[in-house]
C-alpha cells in the first residue's frame, strides 16, 4: 500500500515520528507531504519544512518526502496512493479529523482515510506549542528531534510568537 502522510510539519516533532514510525509498519511505501499554503504564515520555509523531515527520516528506507499544493486527494491520485493516514491525538482532534476525511472521501471515494493513534507520550504535543514554549524560554527537550530543536532555538528563543 502506498499511503500519504499530510500535514505542515512547522516543523516536525517526535509526535510526527512516532505517527510515521506507526505507518510504516502498515505501508509499503509512505509519502509524507508537506503542504504548500501560501496564505497561512509558517514559521519555516517549505524548503526549511522539507529538508529537517529528510534529515530526521533518513532510518526509514520506505519513507520519502515531498511537497504538495492545491487539493490532497487530488496530490494523492497523482502519487498512485489508495491512502491518507492520519494521526489522532485526543478527541478534540476527531471533529476536524472526521470533517476532512468526509469531505475527501466525498471528492475522491476510492482514497480512504486511515487514522492511528498517537503515542501516549506524545498526546500533547503539537508543533504550535512547541513553537510557544521555547520562544518563552520554556524546555521541549524530548518533543522534538535533536536538529530541529537546534534550528528552534536559533530561530526563536527570546523572541515572542
Ligand atoms: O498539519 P495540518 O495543518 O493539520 O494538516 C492539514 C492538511 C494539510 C492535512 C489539510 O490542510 C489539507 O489537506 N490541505 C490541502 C487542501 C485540501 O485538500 N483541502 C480540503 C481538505 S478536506
């Protein structure tokens, strides 16, 4: 099965990996695509995105990165994948989750939408407030992999979101 993994990735934390490390036990081939949104401000630049998720990927040999714009299902025709997989962290993911997987599921009936549950350890993250803590000098040691935390501290410590 060949399965697309969408998100921002702004930027990539250990909750990601661990979503991935999940799929690639059920895929054989796994895209994770980083949208391409020109009207929502990101703090890293799809460049930025893309070469942090190729480096912390490199271990998955069935992993690849890649960029998309416009619709996912449509990217996901494109691909030749039969599948969006997507990670849920707590019910109040589940709402925007189902929204979007009806509406793709509407545009394209033949991709179905996989859902995994995140690790326990990782319910709580998300790339937003790994953003917020450590511009307010907060420790997110463990959230996020070793470069990425590296390239947060450059880019934000001391200065407010
Ligand atoms: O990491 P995110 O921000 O939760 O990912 C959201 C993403 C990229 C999955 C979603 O915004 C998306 O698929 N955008 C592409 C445009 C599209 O297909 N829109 C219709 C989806 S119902």
């Amino acid at each position: 099965m060949v399965a697309i993994y969408p998100g921002s990735f702004d930027p990539v934390t250990n909750g990601h990996l661990d979503l991935i490390s999940r799929a690639c036990r059920v895929t054989d081939r796994l895209i994770v695509a980083v949208l391409h949104n020109e009207g929502k401000q990101a703090l890293f630049s799809m460049e930025e995105r893309v070469e942090m998720l190729r480096e912390v990927l490199r271990p998955y040999p069935t992993v690849e990165v890649d960029s998309f714009s416009g619709l996912l299902v449509e990217y996901a025709a494109a691909k030749g994948a039969t599948a969006i997989m997507r990670g849920i962290r707590a019910v109040s993911d589940y709402e925007y989750e189902l929204q979007m997987a009806l509406m793709n599921r509407r545009l394209r009936p033949e991709i179905e939408t996989l859902f995994l549950m995140s690790g326990e350890a990782y319910s709580f993250v998300s790339s937003r407030l790994v953003k917020e803590v450590i511009s307010l000098g907060g420790n997110i040691e463990g959230l996020v992999p070793g470069p990425v935390e590296e390239r947060l501290k450059r880019r934000l410590q001391g200065q407010k979101l």
